[in-house]
C-alpha cells in the first residue's frame, strides 16, 4: 500500500494516474458512444426500446431502409455541394487575405488577428445574423446586390430552394475565412525570405515565385488546411439549425443536420444513428489525411 | 518616401477588407437600436438616426436573458474545470514521453476531436436516459462538452508542455522534489499561461455550445442563451431588433475577453492547431 502511494506520487504511478484518468472518461464518453452508435444502426429504436439495451438485430435493415428513402441522395449531394463549396471558398479568400498581410505592414498583424473574431462568436449567433442579412424582403445583402447592379429582383435566400443551400454556404464561408487565413499565414511564416531573394535576383516574378517557391513550400500546410476544413465543415451544425432548418423541402438539408432531424425531431433514433454511422466514416477519412499531413510537418 | 507611402494604402486597403468582413457585426449592433419602421426602410440606413437604447432593457426583461446567459455560465465553467482538472496531466504525460504509446494515444486524441457533435448526440442522449443522467440536464451537457472539447485543449496544451524546458524539472527532481512536488511548483506554474488562454478558448466555446444543451435540455429554465436564442428565432419572426439585441447581448462578453486578449489567442490557436 505505502509502496504504491510512493508510486503514485513519486513514480511511473504518477504518470498513469495522470494519463488513465482522462482516457478513462474520453473512453467512457466518446468511444462507448461511438461503439454504440454502430450497435444501434444494426438496431430496432422505438420509444419503447428506448430504455432498455435488449432491443432486436435486424441486421442491415436500417440502413437497406436508408438508401431507400426518396430525400437520401438529394440529401447526400447537398453535403458534398456544402462541403466543396465552403472549402474552396474559405480556402481562396483565406489564401489571398494571408498573403496580402503577409506583405507586412505597420499594424498588420493586429489587423489580421481581428478576422479572428469570427472564430470565437456562437454559432448560433453568427447565424441569426446571417439570416437577418439574407432576409428576402429587406435583407441588406439583397439591397447591396441591387444596388451594384447584380440582381435585379430579390432572392429569397432562405426560402428560394435553388438558393437555401447557398445561403448556408455564404455563412459558414464567412465563418471559415478567418482559421484558414491565420493557419495560412503561419504557413507562409514558415517560409525562408532568402529563397525569395535569391529567386527575385534571378529574375523570377511574383507569379512565377508564388508557383515555385510558395505553393510547394506550402504543400503539407495546405494539405492540413484542407483536411481541417473537411472536419470543420463536416461539423457545422448551428447555421442550418439559426437560418434555414434544412429547408424548405429538404433543399439545404445535409447529413450532419439530418442525423440529429431524424432523432429528435422524428424520434427515429435507429436512423439517426444509421446516418451517423456513415458520416463517422467520412470524418475519420478526413482526420487520417490531417493527422498524417501534421506528422509531416513536424518531421520537415 | 515611397516605402512609407505603400505602408499607407496598404494599411488603408487592410483597414477596408477588415471592416467589409466585419461588417455582419456592426449590422447587428445597428439593426438592434433601431425602431421597427426604421428596421425594415428601404433603402436600409447604415447609421442609425434614432438610436432605441431601451430595446436592450426590454429584451433583457421580456426574454429572460440573465438567466439564459447564468446557465451558459454555468455550463461553460463546469466544462471548463473538468476539462483543465483532467486534461493538464494528460497533456504534461504527452509531451514529456516520446515512444509508441504517446504516438497512439495522440492518436486516438485527434481522432475523437473530429467527431461532429450532431453526429455523437444519438448515442450519447440514449446512453445517458438509460443511466438516468437526463435528470440532471445541464450535468449531463457539462459531460458531453468535456467529452468533446478535451481533446483540442490537450493538444494545446501539451504544445505548452513541450515548450518548458524539461531539465528545470530535473534539476528539482535531484534537488529532492518528488514527482508531485516539481509537477506543482516548477512544471504547472511555468506552463500557467498557456494553459489560461487554452481554458479561455475551450470556455468561449462551451458558451456558445448549442447541439447538446437543445437536444438534452427540455426545462426551459435550465437552457443556455444559445438556445434561447434559437426559440427566439421563429419561421416567420419580424422582431429582427430585438434578436439582434439578444444576441449583441450575448456575444459581447465574448468579443471584450477576445478584444483584451487578442493577442495571446492568435499565438494560442495557431500553435496548436498545426502541430
């Protein structure tokens, strides 16, 4: 006993103690779900069942019944459209405003750490005003697209099905622009200004310096940035849930918001859990590319 | 004379691109003190002529929102202290060993901080009504939140960790110091900075935390702002004021600690994100 409090507080033991506790609860907390998750996908879920962990297998039932449904793929492709979309949106914003301050200037770095501020708001709140800003009748951003002369009628963003996905995309959009400028520019921090130099003396303009010298060196921090965006994207859930619902008719529906509709707003938890499942997979793929990708940073 | 001329444009067209993407914030601070016929002019007026300060009082009243905003507190400090409780030693075990083990289990760390949370809600609510935990609502999110968020403050804060250089606690392991003792006096207190600003990112999160409060929180008195925010926000609502008055309400908090502590959680974030 003496010998292992000895341990504990003067040892290896204080080491596993520190590391196993939290493991423990992340086990407890993130890995049973998630082992669970599966269990119920090859479940029956009522309200009944609801309580009790004896429910029957039905084997691939739920998920036969999921790629049955009518809304499934429309839903499917208006996650990729969602995911594709918003990425090479931040993406390129991002890249141009981390290269314009990377130029340095007096009070650039304050500058660039108030983009920021997008990053740290609620979600929540980031889409209630993006819903007020695309209000058909007397949003702003309709006032501003007539004004210059791009539309000449009002969209409807939020009820317009050709547009209520789109209305989402300009939000988060809006919400990714700042992780992957500040990422972006730590990137570019990285690189040598002799390279540059050397380049500038042989005569290399700026394009020919952006394709060889920044875009290369810039290879696994891009690819990071990607896959962080991937995940990021993939967890985005507060914008459809403040601007559009996943409406109207499904429009702007993507399978992150749809898993949580099918539990709680239709209480099909087998469903849910079955779209979860499958998104799970999406998201692991993701985070393997990133992992991998920071592996190699730290290593180069 | 050129080069102090280019700072200028460049500086002013940075000042631009700052305040065009900006903007959506200053829109709601503005449309919140507006009447509700000057909310909805034609064209909308960028500067408000009759600024209706009351809206705030009457939104505070009418909706509630001290009590809203007491339990995202509550919520977000609970979250925040078991995750610093249990997530500074795991982190300091991390980046003081380097073998298989650490590299697994940093892993499996990043893999569960990728989990979306509107994915893991089916589960975790189910799992949590069997074992009764949905009586204690706000219990029950804290858990989930730690759950979540943990693995992103470990990696922020192991990055800390390995920046304390590790023969200061070798020096007071030799001079007599226990294990416990150098964790506590030479390695915790050197880390303490890093480790504030992680907490404060983790809090600034959990108080804005919506799919697990709106999924497990049924007792309307027991729900953080943020879904108080989203049952402010009907299909057809025209009350545009007085949501953007809620949610200035809501958000300023946050922006002020982000204002004074701009600094240290730009550095803060990017360390961690990218390594």
């Amino acid at each position: 006993m003496r010998k292992l409090l000895l341990s504990v507080s003067d040892g290896r033991g204080f080491d596993i103690g520190l590391v196993s506790v939290p493991l423990a609860f992340l086990f407890a907390m993130a890995g049973l779900p998630l082992i669970y998750n599966i269990v119920m996908s090859f479940q029956e879920v009522d309200m009944f069942s609801l309580g009790t962990f004896a429910r029957p297998f039905v084997g691939f039932k739920n998920y036969i019944t999921l790629f049955s449904l009518p809304e499934t793929w429309p839903i499917l492709r208006n996650t990729a459209v969602f995911v594709i979309a918003s990425i090479a949106g931040q993406f390129t914003i991002g890249f141009a405003l981390a290269l314009f301050f990377w130029t340095g200037f007096p009070g650039s770095s304050w500058l660039r750490g108030l983009f920021l501020v997008s990053w740290v708001m609620p979600g929540l709140v980031v889409g209630a005003i993006w819903n007020w800003i695309l209000s058909g009748d007397f949003g702003v951003l309709n006032y501003i697209l007539r004004e210059v002369g791009l539309v000449s009628g009002n969209i409807f963003w939020r009820s317009d099905p050709d547009f209520s996905l789109w209305a989402v995309v300009i939000a988060n959009i809006w919400l990714g622009i700042s992780f992957n400028m500040i990422l972006l520019s730590v990137g570019l921090s990285a690189i040598s200004r002799d390279l540059y130099e050397a380049a500038e003396l042989d005569g290399a303009n700026v394009v020919q310096r952006f394709f060889t010298i920044t875009l290369p060196m810039m290879r696994s921090t891009i690819g990071a940035i990607i896959a962080l965006g991937l995940i990021f994207t993939l967890q985005q859930f507060d914008l459809f849930a403040a601007i559009t619902a996943g409406g109207p008719n499904n429009s702007s529906n993507v399978a992150q918001y749809w898993a949580w509709d099918m539990s709680f707003r239709q209480y099909d938890f087998a469903q849910g859990a079955t779209i979860s499942v499958i998104m799970i997979v999406f998201v692991m793929i993701a985070s393997v590319v990133y992992v991998r990708s920071t592996r190699h940073e730290v290593r180069g | 004379m050129s080069f102090a001329l280019r700072d200028k444009v460049m500086l002013l067209v940075a000042v631009l691109l700052a305040a065009i993407y900006l903007f959506p914030l200053y829109w709601m601070y503005v449309t919140a003190i507006k009447t509700g016929s000057a909310m909805f002019a034609s064209p909308p007026s960028f500067w408000p002529s009759d600024p209706q300060w009351g809206i705030y009082g009457f939104v505070w009243e009418s909706r509630n929102v001290g009590r809203y905003l007491w339990n995202s507190l509550v919520i977000a400090s609970g979250a925040v202290s078991l995750i610093v409780v249990l997530g500074t030693g795991c982190a300091y075990v991390l980046a003081r060993y380097r073998n298989v083990w650490v590299d697994i289990g940093l892993f499996l760390i990043l893999m569960l901080q990728v989990l979306p949370a509107s994915l893991m809600i089916t589960p975790i609510f189910v799992g949590f009504s069997q074992l009764g935990l949905l009586d204690y609502p706000r219990v029950a999110v804290v858990l989930a939140i730690a759950a979540k968020s943990m693995p992103f403050f470990v990696v922020l804060v192991r990055a800390t960790f390995m920046s304390v250089p590790m023969e200061l606690e070798e020096a007071a392991l030799v001079d007599g110091n226990s294990r416990f003792g150098a964790f506590f006096h030479i390695v915790l207190p050197l880390a303490r900075n890093g480790i504030l600003v992680s907490a404060i990112l983790i809090f600034m999160q959990a108080f804005g935390e919506f799919v697990y409060s709106k999924s497990m929180i049924q007792a309307i008195e027991y729900q953080p702002a943020s879904v108080g925010l989203n049952s402010f926000m009907g299909p057809n609502t025209n009350e545009w004021n007085n949501i953007m008055a809620y949610a200035a309400m809501y958000v300023t908090p946050i922006l002020a600690i982000f204002v004074l502590l701009q600094r240290r959680i730009v550095s803060g974030l990017t360390s961690g994100a990218l390594k």
